[in-house]
C-alpha cells in the first residue's frame, strides 16, 4: 500500500534546499568576485608605481 502524500512537509523541504543552494551559490559568486577585485586591485598597484 502506497504512503500517504505529505504535501506541505514535501514543499517545505524543496524550499530549504533550494534556499541551500541559493546561498551556496551567492557565496561563490562573492568569492570570485573578491578574488578577481584583489586581482584587479593588485594589478593597477604595479601599474600606477613608476618607480619600479
């Protein structure tokens, strides 16, 4: 005999796990950015110093 279907319980964990996700990837994509802004930054450094 099949089980009774818990709609809401089921709704409410593909909303947790696609909450998940969403922070997962929102923190990637602050991570390259700050790696790619330290980049750029450290870049222009080198650049704007004449001395060297």
């Amino acid at each position: 005999m099949p089980r009774k279907p818990n709609y809401r319980f089921e709704r409410s964990q593909r909303d947790k796990n696609k909450a998940q996700k969403k922070a997962a990837r929102l923190e990637a994509k602050a991570l390259k950015s700050d790696a790619r802004k330290a980049a750029r930054d450290g870049g222009d450094t080198d650049e704007a110093d004449p001395e060297n």
